[in-house]
C-alpha cells in the first residue's frame, strides 16, 4: 500500500468514527427526550416535547444516512447538540433530575 491509500483508509475510518459517536449522541438524545414529561419542554421555554422527537428523529436519521459531515448530517449534529446542550440540561433541572447521580 502506498501513502495515499493508507491516508484514504485514515480519513474513511476516522469518518466513521465521528458518524457513529454523532448517531449514537443523537440515538440518546432522542430517547432521552421521548421519555421526558410533555410539560417540562414548555416550562423552560422551548419547543414542545413533540417538535423535540420529531427533531432529533429527523437527526438522527440524517446522521445515520448522510454521515456526520455530510450538509444534511452538519444539520442534525447542530439539532442533537443544541438539545444536548440547551435544551436537555434545563429540562432535567425543572424536573429535579441529573444524568450523573441525584440532584442535591
């Protein structure tokens, strides 16, 4: 194997590395919110619970099929982040709940 095709290999691999980590976060992000109570999305001020799924089921879809940095793949790793980030965290604290152990 010349150089280029062990960097090809490198850069495929790495690739999809990156789209599993980003559909395994978005898979569990969107578990994450189907199981959460339809008031608490409100509550914080954001989206309902409904347009939350539907989102992140519409990511991770986008993921899984497009990969992680394809143009449709950006937009669902920029959906699932956003949720992680934002939106997840405040519907967690309104809740009483933390993902590390129990809230004090």
């Amino acid at each position: 194997m010349d150089f280029f095709s062990v960097m090809a290999y490198g850069q495929g691999l790495i690739l999809l590395i990156l789209t599993v980590a980003a559909g395994v976060a978005s898979a569990v992000a969107l578990v994450h919110a189907a199981i959460q109570r339809s008031d608490a999305f409100p509550a914080v001020d954001r989206q309902s619970k409904v347009i939350w799924v539907s989102i992140l089921a519409g990511a991770t879809l986008f993921i899984w099929v497009f990969g992680a940095v394809g143009f449709l793949g950006i937009i669902g790793v920029v959906a699932m982040l956003v949720y992680l980030v934002d939106v997840r965290p405040r519907v967690d604290a309104i809740q009483g709940k933390s993902w590390f152990g129990k809230k004090a």
